[in-house]
C-alpha cells in the first residue's frame, strides 16, 4: 500500500509560481499554502500590473483589502509583512504575453529554481467575447505551459473545470481526451464540419472568426449603416439629425457594443456546435487539448473543479468574492421570485472553495513528488450529491431564517420568510417569460390611459406603468440569469467522478478531500447563503462590498533581491536549486 | 428500494446533544444506580404531538401544501382527541402523517424553530426544578417524548438531560415519508422500556422516580418506586388515587 502523501514534507522549501492569485480561488489557495504549508520555498505571484499601480502595489492592496488575508493578519500582526516577504514574491506579468509577459531576466531566475506551476488564472465569465476567452484560457495556457517547460524539473498544474466535459449526460470520469469535444464523443460522429474536432484546426478558424467579426463591423459599408441607423435613431427622438458630435459619440459607442455582442455571439454559437454550453468551458477543454498535444513530456495534471462556492470554513466561514454560480440564483430565491425552471434532480455540483483549494495543494504535491494522476476532478455529484431541488429547499430554508430574524418589516419577516421557492418545469405557466408578458401588458395599458380620466387617476397609472417597466427589466434580468445558468441547473444531468482525488490518501487530514464529510443543511444554511448575503449579493445591488481594514497594512519591500529576497530561510534550497539548475541545462 | 434512514435500534436511546448536535459527555459521577424518569409532555411542557405536527404542516413548502395539511390535521384533530384516550401511539402516528413528504432538511430547521419560538419558553418551571432536584438527588436522567429527535435532543441539552428516548421519522431519499420508525414512544410501552433501561444501565428501580402525566404512562410509573403524577389527565388522576402515589398540579 503507497504510503500517504505528507503535503507539508512534499512541498517544504519547494517554489511555486502562481497564476490567479487575484481571483476568488486564488486568494483562498495563497492564503491556505501561508497558513498550512509555511514551510514552502518561495510562492512566486504572477501579477499584471493596472493602469495607475503596479503588480506590488496591486498585491499589497489585495492582502490589505480582503477579508481572505484576515486570519493571516490577525495571526501574524506587525510580521505579517516580513512573513510574507521570506515566502512570496510578486512577479510583474501577464499569462495572455509570451514568457507570461515576465522580465527575461526575471524568468530565467524563476525557471532556474522551478518546483512547480500552479495555472489558476482564467477568463471565468461564462461567455466572454471570444477573442478574450482565446487570450487567457488558451493562449494563457499555452504561455504557462511554455514557461514551466523552460524550467529544469517543474510540473505544470492546470486548473480547469468539471464542465469541459460539455453536454453530456452521465458519469464523466477523470480522464483526458487529446482533441476532446463532447459532439465527437457523445454521438460518433464528427461534427459540424464533417471533420473530427482538431485543436490546432479550431484554434486557427477561431482566430480567423475573430478577425472576421472584426472586418465585417470595421468596413466602410457596416460603419455607414451604423451611422444612418444612428441619425435615424436621434432624429427619432427629436434631436438634430445633423449634429455631428452626438452621432460620432453614440456611433462609437452603440460599434464597441455591436463588436462585443457579435464576439461573445459567434463564440456562442461556435461552442454550441461542438457541443460546450459556453465560451468558458469551450476553451478550458481546448487549453486541456493544448496541452496534450503540445507539451506531451510536462509533467502535469490537470485538476477540475465543479461550481465553486463559498468557503466552509477557511479562510473564514462563508467566505465568498465575485458572483459565483449560485450567488444570482440564490439571490433571486430570497426575492419574491418563486418559480425555478429545472430539473429538479439534476445534481448541482457545488464544492466549497477550501475543500477545492486544499485538494489543489494535493494535487501539486503529488505532482512535485511524482504520484500525480492525469487528472483529478474536484466534485461532489459522485460522492455526496446536492440535487438541484434540495439546493433549493435549502436556499429557501437559508432565507426564512434570515427575514425572520432581520427581516425589515412585516411583510418580510412575515411573509417573505415563508415565500419558498420551487423547481418547475420550462412549460410552468408561472414561467419568467409569461411573467414579463404580464408585466409589459400591464406597462401598455396604464401607459395608453384614456384622456377622459380624471387627473389623479393618470398620474397613478403612470406610477404603475413605470413599476411595471421595471419590474419586467428586473424579470429579464432573472430571464438572463437562468439562461446562463441553465447548464447548471437543468441540462445535462451529470456526475463527475472524483476517485482519483478521494484516492489521494495524505498524511495531513486537513488536505484529503473527501466530499462526505460535507453536511450540506449546515454549509448551505449557516455559511454558504450567509456568505452570499455578505461577499456577493452587495454586488447584485449595487453596493459597496465590506474591506478589510488590518491593523499593521502590509507593505512589501520595494524590490527583492536576487535570489530570494534576503531570506535566510531558504538559501540551502536555493543552492540545491541552483546546482540542479547548472545540472540539468535547458528545459524541454 | 428506497433506503431508510434512522433505522431504530431495540434501545431507541439518544444522548443528549447541544444545538450543534455534539453530543453532550455523560457525568460518571451522575450516572448512579437510579433514574428519574421524565415523560416529557405534561410534566415538562404542556405541547404534545398534535401541537408541533400542527407546527411543522403550516410551515411546509409553499402555500397549497401548507394549506391541505393543516386542512387535513383540523379534521384530524377531533380523532386525534379520542385516539389519545385509547390509543396513544396510533394518535401520535396519526399526528407525524402531516409531515409526510416533508424534506428532511426542512424538518430539522422547523424543529429548531419550534424548540425556540414555542417550546422553550414553555418548559414548566416547576419542571426544571424537578429536573435539577433529581440531579441534586444523584438521579441519572433520562426524558421520555413523545416529539421527535430535532425536538427533544435540543430539551436535553437544555435541562441536561442524561438520556432521552423519542420518535424518530423515517425518511426515504431525503424524505419524511410521514411513518415513525417503531418502536413508537408515547403508548403504553413506557414500562417495557423503563425496564430495559433498568436492565442495561444497571439501574435500581426501586430507588428510582418517574414523573408522567398521562393514562397511558401508567406502566411507566409502575415500573418505578418512586412514582408521581403530575398534572395528570382523568385516567392517571384516579390511577393515582386508587395506588396512593403523589400528585403534583402546576399546569
């Protein structure tokens, strides 16, 4: 029987460069190698710098401003600096740039004493415009990929997603497919060209779509017709047809809109015809088949997580950033909103982001020590499921406890408390688009007020057209939410294997991934849903999101120096590094 | 075949848990050679099966359901009445029916809601301290309900309670198929189970107490030396008189 793997001994003294360090993931797994593994080498953070701050300053505001960073604050006080100084560099970059966009120098540096690359950054908008989506999951991956090769020994770890899988139903095992596309696999036959899916091909006539889109709405013709559509358009609303200024203005506005429409719709469509649900999972699959076909001697693994989702309980309970899967779904459940189109069975594959981030860390200490498998999938389908109509039930318990403690009225404490939601059918006659039809009527009607009416009647049928307008906004919005979360939530019923991970025995408890251990009324209930009130529904709102506020900020040193920053703590490893570096010569 | 969960045991004992379902350690030095036994309805709150059934059905999901389930316990309630004279444990079967296909998610957050919002500010005082002169007295003690796990588990962290017996729902994929699982608490099985009890804790029942209210805890009571009726309804008021056994009112 293999011994289990001591994640602390495997990745003792070893360095890491990180990508995504800015992201939900990301912040959790820097926070948790801090914590649980401080006996790293050096975490090298790559890092694009913004307009107005570079990649230190950037670092230093993240660690300062988020609430992820607060236990490390609160643990270390006035160190935390120096802690952070002796373990993590930040590297100026870029994963869209060749070389990552990294200082040759600098990479050269980095690459000599190279353990282990851990790609976490990514496009996760469900449908970007395409050529965003090739930049950071594709090319993103391929310049990771080339960087890690460069270096003497290091292995490579690709965070993608369960859903590359696409649109299939069943049990998705953990296994990687060169030129994988759900079309190919499901039914075949090769799809939509006739031809099998070829990465390479694919790549090229993407970048080709992209350029084309681009011609397309930049010819003369497509910007003439813009224009005439513009005037008409002002002209329509009673302003001068001929003033010049407000039509170069709208047209430059309405031509970057048009581009950005057209460029997530052919990336839409694209997917669609291959098989993937959205441009996000499309190009993870295609950087997986990258991967594979480029780089066959990096050692690698690619780890999937499913729908990630607030923290159990690291870095805090209930931790969460951004707008997740859930957050929109499970905000809309705490309105008035009841009727949830899915299937009710169907597993919603929710892991909590510490569970995700811990089993990470396994993955690339395995990696480092040479027992990795091709790939680990992160999920809780196959294992422990949550099915959508339990999520559901939860989410409305999760609200009911809420209103009924803070709930700001009567009618909240009340009766909202008790306004479960429910999974239906797409044909439920309470379905959004009726729902908006009923709305938009009702806006028409009170709108078209007969004249005879006395005036106190109008003015009050014009609130009420108004109140009508925006509840059918409110009602689109919802409409688009649950199209874009329809993967999720009601096609392809799907449960992704994760015995490789669960497989992965370690030494420390704290790394071994287990999803029974999950008690999902309590997580879901008491840190998930209150997380979401925190960190994501602010956002939802339109309001400020809660900063943290440390009492010693961290302020790193304005430039290292070569090698490791003055750390005395890990200078053995370095010279070790070093002479293996000299050793071995160029990488791959 | 549907899997079932809760699968009771011959001894359908609990420990006591706190609300976050740890369980609560046993005092060693507690657990002396006698029992105060508690039957918790009646003597330490005045809510019965009927009460928190009628709880959980109007807190269902959605509005139909909520409506036909109260529905069908207010045409219930009647027989319920009847049944609780006769037959205990078919009015209490009877009253748990409302929660069938109720999630089991579900049950468990109403019944922390009950125990909050009704049950704990209706635990007797005189009941409490029944229960701390019982502890003061060296008695191991145990409650016996006829409520439901979420319920009762959360009394006995309360009154830290040494033991508890109650009902148990069974539930089916997540659940409540509107069953208890056997042995059902609330009959006239109180007796048997004071005895096995007895049998297993090495407990001396003729130094022991029990505390109950109702006729059909008549065995319960006999099964003890030290018995006493409390606030007893009309079957164990002349049970009482006719054994001589004390008789506390503080309803």
């Amino acid at each position: 029987m293999t011994e289990p793997l001591s994640i602390h001994k495997a990745l003792a003294g070893r360095h890491i460069l990180f990508t995504g360090a800015s992201g939900f993931l990301g912040k959790v797994w820097l926070t948790m190698m801090l914590d649980q593994v401080p006996d790293v080498g050096r975490i090298y953070v790559l890092l694009r710098g913004k307009k107005n701050q570079n990649a230190r300053a950037r670092f230093e505001q993240m660690v300062n401003d988020s609430y992820a960073f607060s236990g490390l604050h609160e643990k270390h006080g006035e160190a935390f600096s120096r802690f952070l100084a002796e373990r993590v560099e930040v590297v100026p970059g870029d994963v869209s740039q060749p070389g990552l966009g990294v200082e040759p120098e600098l990479a050269e540096r980095i690459q000599r004493q190279l353990d282990l690359l851990v790609h976490c950054a990514g496009q996760v908008d469900f449908n970007p415009e395409l050529h965003e989506g090739l930049e950071t999951n594709l090319e993103g991956t391929i310049h990771a990929a080339e960087f890690a090769a460069k270096a003497p020994d290091a292995g490579f770890v690709q965070v993608s997603t369960c859903f590359v899988a696409g649109n299939r139903e069943g049990r998705i095992m953990e296994e990687a497919l060169p030129n994988y596309a759900p079309r190919d696999w499901g039914a075949g036959g090769y799809a939509p060209s006739g031809k099998p899916f070829d990465v390479e091909a694919e790549y090229l006539h993407l970048k080709q779509l992209v350029r084309q889109v681009d011609e397309d709405l930049n010819s003369d013709a497509a910007i003439a017709q813009l224009r005439q559509e513009v005037a008409e358009g002002i002209a329509a609303k009673g302003h001068d047809p001929s003033n010049h200024a407000l039509i170069d203005r709208i047209l430059k506005r309405e031509h970057k809109a048009r581009l950005a429409d057209r460029l997530v719709q052919v990336g839409k469509d694209r997917a669609a015809e291959w098989g993937w649900p959205n441009v996000y999972t499309f190009t993870k699959s295609m950087g997986e088949s990258m991967l594979l076909s480029r780089f066959p001697r990096l050692r690698k693994t690619f780890f999937r997580p499913a729908i990630i989702e607030s923290a159990q309980s690291f870095p805090l309970p209930g931790w969460n950033e951004g707008l997740n899967t859930s957050g929109p779904l499970v905000y809309f459940a705490g309105t008035w909103f009841r009727h949830l189109p899915a299937r009710k069975d169907k597993p919603l594959d929710v892991v909590p982001v510490d569970y995700c981030c811990a089993a990470l860390i396994a993955a690339g200490a395995a990696l480092v020590e040479g027992r990795a498998r091709a790939v680990y999938q992160c999920a809780t389908s196959d294992r422990h499921p949550l099915t959508v109509g339990r999520g559901l039930e939860l989410t409305s318990l999760a609200h009911r406890k809420y209103y009924r403690n803070h709930g700001e009225d009567a009618i909240e404490r009340i009766l909202l408390s008790r306004w479960d939601g429910r999974v239906v059918g797409d044909d439920h006659f309470m379905r959004v688009d009726n729902l908006r039809k009923v709305a938009q009527w009702l806006a028409d009607v009170a709108k078209d007020a007969p004249q005879g009416l006395p005036t106190k009647w109008r003015a009050e049928l014009k609130k009420l057209s108004s109140k009508s307008d925006r509840v059918d906004r409110k009602l689109g919005l919802v409409d688009k939410v649950i199209d874009t979360y329809k993967p999720f939530v009601s096609s392809n019923r799907q449960t992704f294997s994760c015995e490789e991970l669960v497989g992965l025995q370690t030494a420390e408890s704290f790394f071994h991934y287990e999803p029974k251990k999950l008690d999902w009324r309590r997580y879901w209930i008491d840190q998930h849903v209150p997380g979401l009130r925190r960190w994501s529904f602010p956002l939802i709102e339109g309001t400020k999101v809660e900063v943290y506020s440390p009492k010693f900020p961290v302020r790193l040193p304005e430039l290292l120096a070569p090698g490791f920053g003055g750390s005395t703590r890990v200078t053995e490893t370095n010279k070790r590094r070093a002479r293996t570096a000299q050793a071995s010569g160029a990488a791959e | 075949m549907p899997t079932i969960k809760n699968t009771i045991e011959p001894k359908s004992i609990g420990s006591a848990t706190d609300p976050k379902g740890n369980v609560l350690a046993v005092d060693p030095e507690r657990a002396s050679r006698s029992c105060a036994f508690f039957r918790v309805e009646g003597t330490l709150i005045d809510r019965g099966a009927l009460a928190a059934s009628a709880y959980f059905a109007s807190n269902a999901q959605g509005f139909t359901e909520r409506a036909f389930r109260i529905g069908a316990l207010a045409l219930g309630a009647p027989l319920y009445g009847l049944l609780s004279q006769s037959d205990r444990t078919l009015a209490t079967r009877a009253a748990y029916a409302a929660l069938r296909h109720m999630s089991e998610d579900r049950v468990g957050e109403l019944a922390d809601e009950y125990y909050e919002d009704v049950l704990k500010e209706r635990i007797y005082e005189r009941g409490r301290e029944l229960v701390k002169q019982a502890k003061r007295d060296k008695h191991r003690v145990v409650l016996v309900s006829e409520s439901i796990e979420q319920v009762v588990s959360r009394l006995a962290a309360e009154l830290s309670a040494d033991d508890y017996v109650c009902n148990r729902l069974e539930y089916v994929r997540g659940e409540a198929t509107g069953k208890l699982l056997d042995p059902v608490v609330g009959g006239h099985d109180g007796g048997a189970f004071v005895k096995r009890y007895a049998a297993e804790h090495a407990i001396d029942l003729t130094r022991s107490v029990g505390y109950a209210a109702y006729g059909a805890d008549l065995l319960l009571l006999s099964s003890v030396g030290r018995p006493c009726a409390v606030n007893p309804d009309f079957a164990l008021r002349a049970a009482a008189r006719d054994a001589e056994w004390p008789v506390l009112e503080y309803r």
